[in-house]
C-alpha cells in the first residue's frame, strides 16, 4: 500500500464519517426521510434493523419472481410486524421473515443472506459509558482508520471476525458517540470528541505509515472486542 495514498484516504475516510454522523440516518429498503410510523423510525434509526430490512427486500423480490402468490403472506406478515412494540420483537420478525423465503420452492438458499443479528454487539450506550469520551474517540478513529486501509487495500488480514464486520463497528460505535453527545448535555461536547477523533485518526494513520499495520491492528481488536458481546 502507498503511505501517502493512504494517509490521504484515511483523512477522506474521517471526513466521510462526520458527514454520515451529520446525517444519522442509516440505509433501509425505503426512504428513511420519509419515515412516519413508529415503526419505520425504529428500522431507520437502528443500524441492525435496517441492514434485516434491505436483506429482507431482496429476499421478497427474488421470492417474488418465483411465486406472485406471495404478496398476501408479505402483507399477513407486514401487518404481525407492525404490532411489534419493542427492537427485539422486530429483530426475531425480521429474521423468522427471511428464514421463510430463503427456503420457498425455487429459493438458492443463499441469494439473500441473513443480516448480522444485533445480538452480536453489546449495547452502544453501555459501552460508551464505560469506555468515555476518550475511549469512544479513539475506536471511532481506530474503526475508520480501518475502512480507509480496506479501501485501499481489501486484502488486509486479521485473526477473527472484526474486519469483516468493520462497517458494523462504525455504526455502533456512531451511536456510542451519539449516546456520550446527549448524555454529557453539553453544548461543547460533540465539538470535543469529534476533535480528539481527528487528532486520534491523525496518529493512528501515522503509525500505519511508518509501523505498519501489525502495530496498528491490536488497538483495532480491541475496540472491536469492546464491541463485541
């Protein structure tokens, strides 16, 4: 990987992830700003939701080509899915959902598959509570740190599970950041740790340049465990 290169990505990578953050509203199968019902802001407000969302999606439409019959057992199922009152009940919806169509008649089995559960990651909120701003500052540089590396060079290696799931990581530790914002009540606080990630990002990104990847990705594994259940 050229350094210089990639010192310029991982500065574009931080200054994407602030726009996203600006944002705050993740991808879903429909259009989040929009969104009118409880229900759809719960999906587009939580990362995991919405990725079931769009994997679910695909499932229906490639169901669909099969079988036009389904369209009454999606309205049945829209109609259970919206009595739910809580994330979990919309998650276990979700997954029982794609379960079904991933198995109809004509179904490959793994064209649509199965989204992350959110059960894989801690809760953002404990976690930022525990780790500060501090910590939170510095996985947020760690994980974006990582994407640039990725988009400069997707052969990049580690033991276990975390790269894969990078973009996974930069979501929840953006509602990390978002917890610490509204819990500190501070005017100055998202200024503030939105800056030390800047200048976190900065010397992660030198340490890649001059150490290489082997003496940045402990720091990366860590935050990626802290996430972890």
């Amino acid at each position: 990987m050229h350094t210089f290169a990639f010192m310029h990505a991982s500065r574009i990578a931080l200054v994407a992830w602030f726009a996203l953050m600006a944002g705050s509203v993740h991808a879903a199968s429909f259009d989040c700003g929009k969104a009118s019902t409880l229900i759809e802001n719960a999906i587009c407000t939580n990362p995991e939701l919405s990725r079931q969302d769009e994997v679910l999606a695909r499932a229906y439409q490639a169901a669909l080509k099969q079988d036009s019959t389904i369209k009454a057992d999606q309205i049945a199922w829209l109609k259970e899915r919206n009595r739910c009152t809580d994330e979990r009940c919309l998650i276990r919806a979700y997954d029982r959902r794609i379960a079904e169509l991933s198995v109809r008649p004509g179904s490959t089995g793994n064209a649509a598959p199965a989204a992350p559960s959110a059960s894989r990651y801690k809760n953002p909120a404990q976690v930022a509570d525990t780790l500060q701003m501090a910590g939170v500052s510095r996985c947020i540089s760690a994980v974006v740190v990582m994407s640039a590396g990725l988009a400069q060079d997707p052969t990049i290696k580690a033991d276990g599970p975390e790269i894969r799931n990078n973009n996974g990581l930069l979501t929840f530790y953006g509602e990390a950041r978002k917890h610490l914002i509204r819990s500190m009540n501070n005017p100055a606080a998202e200024g503030a740790i939105d800056n030390m990630v800047r200048q976190q990002g900065e010397y992660y990104g030198k340490i890649v340049r001059f150490q290489g990847w082997d003496a940045f990705l402990p720091t990366y594994k860590e935050c990626a465990s802290s996430a972890y259940r």
